[in-house]
C-alpha cells in the first residue's frame, strides 16, 4: 500500500521533466515557483484525502500508538518506502528546478515535502487499530530520501538507483484478501513478487569502456511469505532471495526526442526484465526472463 503514493505522483513527473533540460533558468521564476507550489499542494492534499476515503475509512480507529512492524515481511515493506521516499524526492527536484530554484534549496525543500508527505500517512496509520505509527517506517523513509540527498552531494549524480519489479506469484491466489485480488492490488501487496534493486553503472565509476547505459543490477525478493510476521504459514516456508541481473539506464541512451526522453524519466524505475541469477537456501538458479 506504501507504494501506491509513487504512482499517484508519477502524473507530474512527464510535464515537469519535458521541459527542464531545455527551459531550466539561473534564478527563481516566481510564476513556475506558484504553478510548482501549487500542483504539489494540490496533488498532495488530493492523494491524501483519496487515500482516507479509499482506505482509512473503512478501517477501525482508535487513540495514537506505535507499532513494531520492523520484522514483518522480512523488511520488503521496508525496501518499498525507501524506494518512494527515494523516487519522490528526485520528482520533486525535477519539479522546482524548473522553477528556478537552486540546486541545493530545491534538494532541502524537496526531501522535506517528501518525508512530510509520507509521515503524514504515518500518522494516520497511528489512529488505525489494525496498524500504528512505525518508526522503522519512518526510518526507511529517511534512507530513501538521505540516499538521494547523498548522492547529488558527493557525486552529483544519481549513480546508484533504487529499481523496482514484479512476477505474479501463487501466493496472492491462497491468500487474496492479504495478497491481492487483482493484479494490481497483487502488485501493491504481494511482496512475493515485488523484488527491490540497486542498480549502476560501471562506466559512471571511471570504467571508460563499459556503456553507461548498461547496470550492473542487485535485488532482493522473498518467496513463500503468506504472514507478515510469521517465517512458517500454511505449510508454506517463507526465504530470501538475492538476484543479479543487468538493467538498462534509458535516460543514459542518446535520444533526441523530447517525448521519449520525458516517458525515459518516468518508466526508469521500472527494471527490465534480462538473465538473473537467484540465490536461495544456498542454492543457485538462473531464470532466463526474471520480471
């Protein structure tokens, strides 16, 4: 469910990268600086509220609390707020560098929307009896963002990117109310399929022959987890599983127009399928195709 605010951000992502590499200005232009504030509070509010009334709503409340999830879902939920937090912060750069903003105010102001955005859906986890307010949340959501904070620092360039997959899986079918009745609420909750990657190029690491578009590409998965805190449900044992693939940095191609370039930006964080090689319980496969 975490996850499902990166998409109801991505919508701003093509109007806002379209035109930044050509229209990007030395100074605040206080016209994009009011349409940057003002599509962010809008879609902001909007998602939130969507997100009460979809969700929270439905959903016994009660006083303010805390709750320990650090150990559910072999922390893949964990990976998943990282990633948003990650990728939220770097649309919302895109988005008041076009204003005009300075590189290091639109970094500050941009991590800051972001972690506020996410705390926000915290603290309404912290009314709800089924949930609370998850301080180990909380703390992915700060890596995801310091992570890209980091990088824009020290190397000024996004090198290592947080990427994201999914494969339909069996799991979802035993528990659908849990896992997903469709494929879409399967790829928000079945964290059987989800798989979490890093991934970068050797030739952004001083490797002259090697294409920066070509990453090398290392994820994480689980397989047979039916019960967010529970290793064993249903017969069913719940593993780790660590990947190594290649992936395509498509913002890295040299391609002239801007329409691709914008979709480039948008779908980058989605990783293409190639060869993977999979280690579980010290035993080694490759999957041909892995999605």
């Amino acid at each position: 469910m975490r996850f499902m605010f990166f998409i109801c951000f991505i919508s701003i992502q093509y109007n806002s990268t379209s035109q930044i590499r050509m229209n990007e200005t030395t100074k605040t232009n206080p016209k994009r600086f009011l349409i940057a504030n003002t599509t962010t509070g809008v879609v902001s509010v909007s998602s939130l509220i969507g997100l009460h009334q979809l969700w929270y709503r439905k959903e016994s409340q009660e006083s303010f609390h805390f709750f320990d999830d650090s150990r559910n879902w072999m922390q893949m939920d964990k990976l998943g707020h990282s990633m948003s937090a990650y990728k939220l912060t770097k649309t919302m750069v895109d988005v008041y560098r076009w204003s005009g903003l300075s590189p290091q105010k639109s970094r500050l102001l941009s991590a800051s929307i972001a972690i506020g955005y996410m705390s926000t859906i915290e603290i309404m986890d912290g009314f709800s009896s089924d949930w609370g307010f998850s301080l180990s949340d909380m703390g992915a959501n700060l890596i995801g963002s310091g992570w890209f904070l980091f990088q824009e620092k020290y190397f000024s360039k996004q090198i290592f990117q947080p990427n994201f997959s999914f494969h339909p899986t069996q799991f979802s079918d035993i528990r659908p109310e849990v896992l997903g009745n469709t494929l879409l609420e399967s790829v928000l909750k079945d964290y059987n399929g989800q798989s979490y990657w890093i991934c970068f190029s050797p030739g952004n690491l001083g490797v002259s022959t090697w294409p920066k578009w070509l990453m090398l590409s290392f994820g994480h998965s689980i397989n047979g987890r039916l019960k967010g805190n529970s290793n064993e449900y249903l017969g069913y044992e719940s593993s780790r599983e660590f990947l190594f693939s290649l992936d395509l940095d498509l913002t890295e191609l040299n391609v002239k127009s801007k329409f691709l370039n914008s979709l480039f930006e948008i779908i980058n964080c989605i990783k293409i399928p190639f060869p993977t090689l999979i280690y579980n319980t010290g035993d080694f496969k490759v999957s041909p195709v892995y999605f």
